[in-house]
C-alpha cells in the first residue's frame, strides 16, 4: 500500500528540468552504468554546453574504488544529458527509457518512507510541478494508493520495515497505530486551523507536550493522541530565533554542497500554500523516524516555517532540507528539543 497527502496524489512530471540543472552531484549505480553509457553513445552528448565534460560519468579525484561513478556536468552545473531544446530534457530517458536512470532521478522528488503499514511518500517542492500542487484549496487528507503512486511503484528512501516505531520521547516508543493517528491529525490540523500559524504552533506544542507525558497503562496512546488534538490549548512558544534554526539546516549541509546563493528574498507565499508545505513535512517525516521524538519532529517544522518566513520561497526551503542538508545531522541538532523543560 502507498499513502500520500491529496494534494501531491495527481503529481506526474512535467520536464521542468530543475533537477537535471541543479548542479548537485547525482551517483550512478553499477548496474545502471552500461544503459546509461550506451545512451551516451546513441546521442553521443552532443547537445551539452560549450566546455562541457568530455564523458557521460566522472569519478571524484582520490576517491576509494567502491566510489560510484557521477553523472558529469557542464560548467553551469547542468547534467551533460540535458537538452533545454526539446519536449523532453533527459538525454538518457529519451535514448533507453525510465529503467536506464539512475536512482536518484528515478525517485525524485518522492521523499519516500517505508516501514510495516507500505510507502508514504511526500514530495521535494524544490520540483516547480510539485511546488505547483500546493496552491490548492480543496480539503487536505490522506490518500492511499493514489493513480500516481501505484502499491507496485519503485519507493526508495527511509526503510524503515525492519525497525521498531518512532520514539515518542526518548526511551519510549510509539506504535504503528499510534503514528498513523499522530500523522492524520496533525495534518488535519496544521490546514485547516483558522487561527495564524503561530497560533497554530503553539497548540501543536500543547499537544506534543501533552502526548509524550503518557505513560504505559494509562490506556492506549491512540485515545491519548485523540484527546489531545480534541484539545483546544496553546503553549508558550519556545520556538528559537528564526536566525538559530536557519543556522541549524545551514550547518547540516556538507562542505562540498554548499553553494553560495544571493540572499533569500522571496515573499512569505500565501497561507493556504504555506499550510500545506508544513503538511507535506509533518507526513511521512524522516526526523519524526531519525530523531529522538515528537519534539524533534516539531522543530523540523518549525525550520521549515522559518525558512519560509525568511524569505527562502518554498523550492528554496526543500533544496536545503529535502536535497543538501545531511538527515541525520539535522535530526540530532532538531533533537536538542527533547531535552528543554
């Protein structure tokens, strides 16, 4: 079974080529190599850029022999295969199909999350068709096994079949009900509350405060996460400076992915869009997974909302955490959260 959010359920791409012309460096698998050089040969790379990479693949200097090679690029950091000119950019799908891709162009911008209840899958708004779906509307729910996401589809990201549930807080944890619920009614309520976002913060704090002090045999944690949502509560914000969590994503992005941008200057977009980015990042949570608890899910918002607020648009808020940010290392900084009184 997939799950997604309704919004993303009709995504198909539009070839906008934004991922090809990232500039980010994309890995070949092994066994994606020999499709992807006869491409090269079938086109023969004639369409890159003056100056552009003589080969199709390149091995970073120095690296250990299990390195996997990367696709080369031209100087203004576009993949060699992409063609501006035609319908369809890629190269390499155009010449030998989807199957011939590697993983990560596969999979973009599914950021996907597998574990015991099938694929949930929400989507990098770094992609303009993505970001796109976000002016919408109509009711905000979950869907499962949407048109766009068969259960038979590819789903690689966060596996976490084989791993036991989110914490709640440290050294408790949740259970599969109990996180199904938690991701139904916090995206019920971050799109529909009436009040500010900041309002809604800060009830999305009184819950998170009120559910991680339940305690085994006080009933079941479902009832307690039902009876919290049903709640209406605000808690003082102990949401740090915007510049603290901004500060956070920035330093999570390894050196050789730092990219010296000019200055976020986008407009906060407008409340229905932004409602509906903070949902696509409250489901299918990497840190609600990789972090030490609700609180550690919680700041991961709020980063997001302050990128927002910062001026940093919606694609330039999941460049930095969907694509060069390191997950883990901004989970352990979002986890710093669980230990405030």
């Amino acid at each position: 079974m997939t799950r997604c959010l309704s919004f993303h359920a009709t995504y198909r791409c539009r070839d906008s080529g934004a991922c090809c012309t990232a500039g980010w460096p994309i890995p070949v698998e092994a066994d994606r190599v020999h499709g992807l050089m006869a491409a090269a040969s079938r086109i023969g790379i004639r369409h890159t850029t003056e100056g552009a990479a003589a080969e199709a693949l390149v091995v970073p200097t120095g690296a250990p022999p299990e390195t996997p090679a990367l696709l080369a690029t031209t100087q203004t950091g576009a993949c060699v295969f992409y063609d501006a000119t035609t319908g369809h950019h890629c190269g390499v799908h155009r010449a030998a199909g989807h199957a011939a891709l590697p993983l990560a162009c596969r999979q973009f911008p599914r950021v996907v999350v597998v574990d015991p209840r099938g694929a949930s899958l929400t989507l990098s708004h770094f992609c303009p068709t993505a970001a796109a779906l976000l002016d919408s509307r109509d009711p905000v729910r979950i869907v499962d096994d949407a048109p766009a996401f068969p259960s038979d589809g590819e789903y690689v990201g966060l596996d976490a079949r084989a791993s036991l549930p989110p914490l709640l807080r440290p050294n408790l944890l949740m259970d599969w009900d109990a996180v199904s619920v938690w991701e139904g009614r916090s995206v019920a309520l971050i799109t529909t509350d009436a009040a500010s976002t900041a309002d809604t913060f800060a009830r999305l704090g009184a819950i998170v405060d009120d559910v991680r002090n339940w305690r085994p045999g006080e009933g079941a944690l479902t009832t307690r996460i039902e009876a919290a949502f049903a709640t209406d509560r605000r808690r003082d914000s102990h949401t740090p400076p915007a510049a603290e969590l901004i500060a956070d994503v920035l330093d999570a992005v390894p050196s050789d992915l730092r990219m010296s941008d000019a200055a976020p200057r986008e407009p906060r977009p407008a409340e229905h869009i932004t409602r509906r980015f903070l949902a696509a990042h409250a489901f299918a949570s990497w840190p609600l997974h990789m972090g030490s608890g609700l609180r550690t899910w919680l700041r991961s918002l709020e980063a997001a909302d302050a990128l927002l607020n910062s001026g940093y648009g919606v694609r330039g808020a999941d460049r930095l955490l969907r694509h060069l940010a390191d997950p883990a290392a901004l989970a352990r900084r979002w986890a710093r959260a669980e230990r405030e009184s």
